[in-house]
C-alpha cells in the first residue's frame, strides 16, 4: 500500500483509537484498533511493510496519550516485530495464525506499556491491568480481527506489490 | 522478502527500540508537552469529528437497549438528580461548617463556581492512563491545574493545555491523588486508586468511625491542587479495621469516568 495512503490512514486510525473506541468499549474491555491493524499488515505482509507503520503510530500514540513518551513506540515495534518473527517460524494457517498473533500481541503489548509504567514510577497494579484490561481487551480485538483481516486480505490481493518493498 | 531487506528491517526494528527507551528516559528533558501540544491541535478537528459519530453510536446504542425511555428523560432526570445532589451536599456541609469561621453566604459562594462548558473529543488510548483531552483550551482561558467537573462532581484535573483543546487527568489515574474529606463530619483522607478500583485511606480515623454506602466525599483543598468542596466520589463500601491506623473505604466516582461527553471545567480556582 502507498506510503500516501498508509500513513494518513495510521494517523486517522490513532484518532479514532482515542475518541471513537470509547463510545464502542463493553464495559471495561476497548479494543485497540491501530495495534490489531499493524499486526494484522505483519501477518499478511510481513514487517517489511508493518514496522514503518508501527514506528509511526507509536509516535502518533505518545503524542496523543499522556502515558510517558516512547512507551506506545516501543510497545507497538515490539508486537509487530514478533507477530512477523512468529509467522515465519510457524508453518500455519494465516487466518488462524492471525487470531493467535492478535491475541498474545495484545497481552504483550499491554505487558510492556504496565512495565513502563511501574518503571517510570506510575503506581498500577499489574494483575489488575492484566484482568480488568488487557484480557477483554484483547478478546474484543480478536472480534473486530475479522473484518480487519478480511479487509487486508482483499487489499493484499489488489496490491499486491509493496510501494515500500525495500524498507 | 530478500535478506537485505530483512537486514534492513530489523536494524530499523533496533533503532526504533532505541529512540523509544531515549524518549521514555529524556522525554521531560526534551520538551515532548510541547510536541504533543502541537500534536493535539492537528488532531483536534478529527477527534471532534469521531467524538461526534462516537456520541451517536452510543445514544443508538442506548436507544435500542433502553427499553420504554427516552435518551431525553434520562438526560433531564439524570440532572435533576445531580441538582439534588449538590443540593445535599451543599446542606450537609452547612450543617458541620463552623459558623464562626465561615458564614453561609462564604459557603454558598464556594459552590457557585464559574465554569466553562467543554465537549470530552477523546479518551487516552490506553485504558491504563486514565487522562482526556476535552475541546477548549487557552482560548477559553484555561490553565494548566484548573480542575474539570463532571455532571455531578469532580472529575480531574488540566494537565496540559493548548489553544483548542486541553488534557485532562482523570480522578481515577493512579497519579492523581486528591486530598478529600467526609461532607457530613469533615473527616479527612486521600482518594486513591487501589485494588482495582477508587478508595479513600484516612489515616487515624476515630474508633467509631461510621461510614454508610452514599456518603458523599468532597474536596477538602489540602494541598491547594484543588478548591474546598468539590463533589467527589461516594462511599460504596466500609468495614471497619481494628488493627489498622489507615482505614479504607471503596468508593465510586460521582460519574461515570468512561462515559463523559461533556465537562465543566472550575475557571475560578487556578493552583499556584
């Protein structure tokens, strides 16, 4: 996908994270609709394609969020890093493979946000971020996966050549 | 992808994680506030837009789960409700208020506060930092301190402000303690997040503490963060601790902290 439309979709997709998802939420559980997107691209495109991504909408995230700057960065390259790591060492089924990637990245992702927290001294409670936040979260982000993948797998096969191919 | 690029790609994967864990440790250092301030002013007219479409989702929403009410009733009941409950906090105070130190028309003027009226256009992406950013900011004099009331109490307070828009740290961010006190007795404490939800610590609490589930806590303004008597949060549940110099109610905010469209934000008291 063009880095033209890329990138301003990132950013469109980062200010619906912050004041769209709210009025979606069930009770407790947001999904994350910029980290299920990026993992997604790793998934059906690799990191190749993904981590400029994600190193953009990191950046927008810290820049919209008041948690300590770098944190959304470093979390999202983490997953998107992983999530294509992982698909190249497993021999699978990409729907299938996307769900699971979906999953354990959204645990991960808000593992290594609570990590900075507690490291830059911000008083949370990690069991209760895991229970009360990551878990349905994560499970909603399973949920809004399908059309996400359905979607990607539509564009993958429209453009199928990378504008970006030697990053 | 060929081996070059993955080269390539994970290199960039490296130099990312560095910057990211420079800007976790100098971020301060490097002003980020202001970039972000920048950043909240090219985002605003899009989070405006979203909080719109987003305010409609949810009003069909509650449309179709409601079952025989209008969303209008509920609005129009749910502030006679929160009138009331100023009101009660209002007597409450007045009755315990020393009437030498205070006089009636003081208190009264404690609580007639001047506000400013603000649309909430988006809420922290994580649900770990609980902060917004709400849709006025040093164009409608807003300062950085100022504190945000919701439809009946104390919601959080200004962290960052910028021409249009202003973040606001929420009362439920583990961050944001806020010193309060009992409306009926005065008893002081500290609002704080803890076990998966708000609580009160009051520390040497009297043996025949008695505290019922309703009770109002207001603001107490130890500290000057925040003006005196600011509605808060309620008392949901208590059990007594003999062996405990800290004693811990759990409380529930006034408002529904995830469901805020629009706030007031307290332009009378700016903290030093």
């Amino acid at each position: 996908m063009s880095s033209w439309v890329a990138f301003p979709l990132i950013a469109i997709l980062a200010a619906m994270q912050t004041s769209l998802v709210p009025a979606i939420a069930v009770g407790p559980a947001r999904p994350q609709l910029l980290l299920v997107w990026i993992v997604c691209w790793a998934v059906v495109r690799g990191r190749g394609e993904a981590l400029p991504w994600a190193i953009f909408g990191g950046l927008v995230l810290d820049l919209l969020s008041q948690m300590p700057p770098g944190s959304h960065l470093l979390a999202l390259v983490v997953v998107t890093f992983l999530a294509d790591l992982g698909h190249r060492v497993m021999q699978g089924s990409t729907e299938l493979f996307a769900g699971a990637a979906v999953l354990a990245a959204s645990i991960l992702y808000g593992l290594v946000l609570a990590v900075v927290l507690l490291a830059t001294q911000h008083p949370i409670s990690l069991v209760d971020v895991v229970l009360r936040d990551l878990l349905p979260g994560a499970l909603y982000n399973l949920v809004i996966l399908v059309p996400v993948f359905f979607l990607q797998r539509k564009i993958d096969g429209r453009f199928p050549v990378s504008v970006i191919p030697e990053f | 992808m060929r081996r070059g690029s993955q080269a390539r790609a994970t290199s960039y994967f490296v130099v990312a994680v560095v910057v990211a864990i420079l800007l976790l440790v100098l971020g301060q250092a490097l002003r980020f506030d202001a970039v972000r301030g920048v950043a909240a002013t090219l985002f605003q007219p899009f989070q405006v837009t979203f909080a719109s479409t987003g305010g409609g989702i949810r009003d069909f929403i509650g449309t179709i789960t409601s079952i025989g009410d209008t969303q209008a009733e509920n609005r129009r009941l749910r502030q006679q409700v929160a009138d009331l409950q100023r009101q009660l906090t209002a007597s409450d105070q007045l009755q315990v208020t020393d009437q030498q130190l205070r006089d009636m028309l003081g208190l009264r003027n404690d609580l007639k506060i001047q506000t400013v009226s603000a649309q909430v256009i988006g809420l922290d992406p994580e649900a770990m930092s609980q902060s917004m950013t709400i849709s006025i900011g040093s164009g409608k004099g807003i300062k950085p301190g100022m504190s945000v009331l919701g439809q009946r109490g104390l919601v959080g307070r200004v962290t960052l402000v910028q021409p249009n828009s202003a973040q606001v740290r929420l009362v439920s961010d583990p961050s944001l303690p806020v010193n309060v006190e009992l409306a009926k007795t005065h008893l002081g404490g500290t609002l704080k997040v803890r076990d998966n939800g708000l609580a009160v610590e009051m520390l040497g609490a009297p043996t025949d503490l008695k505290l019922d589930p309703g009770d109002i806590l207001v603001t107490s303004g130890l500290g000057g963060n925040f003006p005196k008597g600011l509605p808060v949060a309620e008392i949901s549940q208590f059990r007594y601790q003999p062996a405990q110099v800290t004693q811990v109610a759990q409380v529930a905010p006034l408002d529904d902290l995830n469901r805020l469209e629009y706030v007031m934000v307290d332009t009378d008291f700016v903290p030093n």
